[in-house]
C-alpha cells in the first residue's frame, strides 16, 4: 500500500486565490516496482456549502 510522508494534511485557504493556485503539497510512493508502485491521487468526493468540492479546488493525479 502506498505510504504517505503525513500522517493528516491540512491547509488554510486564503479567500479569492487565483486559479491554479498551490493550496497544499501530498507526498506519497509505494515500495512495489514498475507500474504497481505508481501513484494517483484524487479527492474524496465532498461537499462545501451544497457544491461539489472539485468546483472549489482540482488536484494533479500524478503529482499530488
């Protein structure tokens, strides 16, 4: 399973930043070889105020 560099990530948002603004860093690898020891990333699929959380924030699947 991959391991995460945090246990818990948390960030505080300024109000109005720009698009694609850097809003927090995840770090992850997994210790397989080749394509088992990829890792994508997404967000869980929330909710902020009655809207979908990916209309607030994206994420980079690749990088995190």
């Amino acid at each position: 399973a991959p391991v995460f560099a945090e246990a818990r990530y948390s960030a505080r948002v300024r109000e109005n930043n720009a698009a694609g603004a850097l809003l927090l860093r995840v770090r992850a690898w997994d210790a397989d070889w080749g394509r088992n020891a990829r890792v994508r990333y997404r967000l869980w699929e929330g909710r902020v105020r009655g809207a979908p959380l990916a209309s607030y924030v994206s994420l980079e699947a690749e990088t995190g």
